[in-house]
C-alpha cells in the first residue's frame, strides 16, 4: 500500500512538473521580432516600408464576404488565433475591356499605424479573366498565428489585377482593425491537469477502501476459526489434552456415568459377597 501510494504521488508531480513546464514558455513579443520582409507569415516591426501605391479602376467594383468565421459586419471582426479563416472576394467588371484577376495577399499591420507590417500571408495567384459586364469569384483562407491572441491589429486585403493594356491595379478589398481572440473550445493543460488529479484521487480511494475492507475481513475470519474452550469439569482432573478429539467423542464422554475407582482389596470383598 505505501508503496503504491509513494508511486502515484510521483507520478501526480511528474504530471504537475510538466504541465507548468508548457504553462511558462513565454509568448513571442512582436516588439522584438525582426524577420525578413516579404516572406509568407513573416514578421516585421522594427522597419517602416514605403508607402504603398493603392488604386483601383472606375470600371471595377469589389466586395468581401467572411465565410469562416461569419462576419455580419455591425461589429468589431473576431478572428480565431490558431484556427483557418476563409473569405470570399467578389469582382465585377463594368467597363467595355476585360480584366485579369492577378493575386490576392492578405497581411496584419500594427493597429496604432498601419505601415507597420506584423504577418504577412501567403499571396495567391489566379491570373483570372473577367470580360465586361461579367462577375468573378476568388476563394482566399489564412491561419493567424496563435501568438496575436488577445490583440487588436489591422487587416489589409489587397487585390492585383489589370486591363487589357496592361495597366495594374492594386485595390485594398479590406482595410479595417480587427480582434484575434483564442477559442476554448479544446482542452487546455490546466484542465487536463484537473482531470489528471481527479483520477489520481479516485484511484487512491478505491485502493484505501480495498485495503480497508481486506484488513476487516482478515479480522473476522481469525475470530470465527478460533476454537471454543472445552468445558470438562471435574471429569479431568489429570488434565488431559481433549481438543484432537471428535466433538461426538467428547460429548458421549461427558454424558457416561462417572464410576468411582476400587483398589484390588475392595473388588475382591465385593466378588466374594456377590458369591
């Protein structure tokens, strides 16, 4: 019993040591991160890129749709850390000449100042047709970073396209702060470690209480196999050892009449009366 009980409480500290060990690795600070500009979910905050050129042509027209989360558009957009977001970008041409849908990049910029340039995503090419007076559709999901959970940054959206001559467009199809928040929809190392002491708990209730009713048993069957004294009387007066005989033996011995010893003399004065 002790030394399972010693091994169950090693093992409860060993749970208890390793799950503090995750709980203390320190979150990335974006402060300090330097990486190399233009990578996909790269970071860079200690640089201030040029500004960036944004137009977009008369004769096109773009919306946004959040597919994942749903986005209603009255509030503050909520992203999940960690988890896919996918989005819609709806293109309509209204002019006379075509235009060819080049790529769509997505990017977290620092809220206070959006030249500062926090994650880049991945930049999609689609090199796309759209002929006048038509409507096209690109399909565009990144995964924030599980690090940016809890903060507010801005989201830019950027859609490259051009015209038939040639000439490029560069139009932000979403440029607004938003919120990445963290999901508990999973189980985090507290609650598992909760779940890993509760058993530890039940565990050694059920093996006090096995020991506990195996002790009381042992009890009661040592005072049930102990044998009753024999009560002889006074027809023992030698102090013989009766216990290795039978119960009935016993029983017929107790119940015999007792007949008092004679010496020779008196057994003979008795046989010679009788004659």
């Amino acid at each position: 019993m002790k030394k399972f009980n010693t091994l169950l409480v090693l093992f409860v500290l060993i749970i208890t040591f390793t799950i503090n060990g995750a709980y203390t690795q320190e979150d990335e600070n974006i402060d300090d991160i330097v990486d190399i500009e233009g990578e996909d979910n790269s970071v860079i905050t200690d640089e201030e890129p040029e500004d960036e050129i944004t137009n977009a042509s008369s004769d096109a027209e773009t919306t946004i749709l959040f597919t994942k989360p749903v986005y209603n558009g009255l509030s503050t957009l909520e992203l999940p850390a960690g988890n896919l977001v996918e989005l819609l970008v709806g293109f309509t041409n209204k002019g006379e000449s075509d235009f060819i849908l080049e790529s769509l990049d997505a990017s977290f910029r620092y809220a206070m100042d959006f030249n500062f340039y926090i994650q880049n995503f991945s930049t999609v090419t689609y090199n796309k047709i759209v002929k006048s007076k038509h409507e096209a559709t690109l399909a565009y999901s990144f995964i924030p970073s599980e690090n940016f959970a809890g903060r507010p940054f801005g989201f830019n959206i950027n859609l490259n396209y051009k015209d038939a001559n040639g000439v490029s467009f560069s139009e932000a199809v979403y440029n607004e702060t938003v919120q990445i928040i963290e999901l508990d929809d999973g189980l985090d190392g507290e609650t598992i470690f909760l779940y890993v002491f509760l058993v530890a708990c039940v565990i050694l209730t059920l093996v006090g209480g096995q020991q506990l009713l195996s002790s009381l048993g042992r009890k009661s069957r040592s005072s049930n196999t102990r044998k009753a004294p024999v009560e002889m009387g006074t027809a023992n007066p030698n102090n013989v050892d009766y216990d290795w005989l039978p119960k009935e033996t016993l029983n017929r011995i107790n119940k015999s009449p007792k007949t008092p010893r004679q010496s020779p003399r008196q057994r003979k004065v008795k046989k010679t009366s009788d004659d």
